[in-house]
C-alpha cells in the first residue's frame, strides 16, 4: 500500500495510490489508526504531493554503511550514532532546496526512512515492525564544510529545507536488501543496499526507542551508501530506494540578501 499526503485545491489529506491507474483514494483524518476511505477520488497528476508525513522530530543515523565510513575516514560506531535533523528542514517531494550563504559545498545522501506507525518506547528488536507504518525515501542534505568545521551537525544538517521526503509511504517492503542510488541530473552518484548496514532498520527502532520515545509520524533516516558529493545551483537530485520509487528535488540559489542581514 501506497500512502501518500497531497494538496488539492487548498486543502491538505492523506491517500492511497493505485499505482497502475494512477488514482487516489482519499482517507478520512490520518493514517495511522487504520485505513478508513473517504469515497473522494483524486488522478496523481493533479494534484500536488507533499511529504507523506510531519515528523516530530527526524532521528539521523550517521556512518551506518561500511563503505560510506570508509570513505569518510572513519569507522562504523559500535553503536548507532544518532543526531537529529531540525522537523523545520522537511521538504516535499519536487521542493527547491536551497543552498545557504553559510557554506561553501552542499552534498546530497540518499536515505531510506522509516516511518513509525505507533508510539514507540522501549521496543524490543523482535517488536520493531509492529511500530513500523511503512519506508519512504529521505535526501539528509548535508553541508558538508561546515560539519567538518562545526565537528557537529545540528547546523550542517539542519537548514530549512534540508529534509526531503517521499514520494509516499509504501507499507508491505522487507527493508533488509534494498537498492539505494541518488543521480544528480541524471547520473548515478550513489549505488548502495540496505544489506550493508552496520544496524538493520529493526535495530535501529530498537536503539532509539531506548533513547526517545517515537511518535506516530515520525522519521528515522537509516544512514548513506558510500558516493556522497557535492552539488550547485541548478542540479537536479534524485534519490531512488527499490520497491518505494524515486524522490526528485532541485538545488537553487537563497534569496538575494536583505540590507543589514547576516549571510549565516
């Protein structure tokens, strides 16, 4: 199952795609305490997606792929490294995403994520997909010079519109061994699977659920396959994960500076 959030003619609701006729059905309030329809029927192409969810809170996984750490120079943590990225950075799927004044290089990182279906504390690893509404695809952008420089990544990470996520929820996906690949316009820059992880995706919610209580709604990006790079104004990124679908967004200029404002 499919499950989407759209906007239509001003008003905001949540779905399920037919994806061979390309039909919504409208559900009634949220989804996350079962399916009920609507009876309203939506075509996909008129109307305007937006991140199939609104987090709380978005819980990062850093270097939790074997190849990625190595290209970073570092080691997979015996632990998940967890950090955060600020529920203001969510962007929806066709957004711009905007390079700030503050950096000097943006890079994309192509993410599976998980969507957590219940309230979760304390769940047990064999619990795990039972809090679990379903995957979708996440781009963590990140800029890159000053998390070296910062040596944090509430910053890097965090700028409006940094969280890039969709297209929708598909709910029946085993997570354990999935193509994940970004293409900045048009070529493959990241080809990974979710079988290289150092934490599995049940682990994860396992981990954190220790750490935090995760809400209905909110998002776990699992970590980046090794390929990460950088992007200027004008490229085109898309993240695809397999048996999800594909995540596109722009990378485009800030605004021009107002008198007297900071370029940070």
């Amino acid at each position: 199952m499919k499950i989407l959030r759209f906007e239509k003619d001003g008003s905001i609701s949540f779905g399920v795609l037919d994806p061979k006729s390309g039909e919504i059905r409208e559900i009634v309030g949220q989804p996350f305490d079962g399916i009920r329809f609507a009876g309203n029927m939506h075509r996909l192409a008129e109307v305007r997606l937006l991140a199939p969810v609104v987090p709380s809170k978005i819980v990062a996984v850093g270097l939790n792929y074997k190849d990625h750490a190595r290209e970073m120079g570092k080691k997979i943590p015996e632990e998940p490294l967890l950090f955060l990225k600020a529920p203001s950075a969510l962007n929806h799927p066709g957004g711009d995403v905007i390079y700030p004044r503050a950096t000097q290089r943006l890079d994309f990182e192509a993410e599976l994520a998980v969507v957590i279906g219940r309230v979760a504390r304390a769940v047990k690893e064999s619990e795990a997909p039972s809090a679990i509404l379903g995957y979708t695809c996440i781009n963590d952008v990140t800029a890159r010079d000053l998390q070296l420089k910062d040596g944090l990544y509430a910053r890097a990470k965090g700028f409006d519109s940094f969280a890039p996520l969709g297209p929708w929820i598909e709910t029946e996906l085993d997570p354990f061994a999935l193509r994940v690949r970004c293409l900045v316009n048009g070529k493959i820059r990241q080809d990974g699977n979710s079988r290289e992880m150092g934490a599995s995706v049940f682990r994860l919610v396992e981990f954190i659920s220790h750490v935090m209580t995760l809400f209905p709604g909110d998002v776990i990006a699992t970590g980046t396959p090794p390929g990460v790079g950088p992007v200027k104004v004008g490229d085109v990124m898309t993240v695809e994960v397999e048996g999800i679908g594909s995540l596109t967004n722009r990378v485009v200029a800030p605004e021009p500076m107002r008198k007297g404002e900071s370029p940070a």
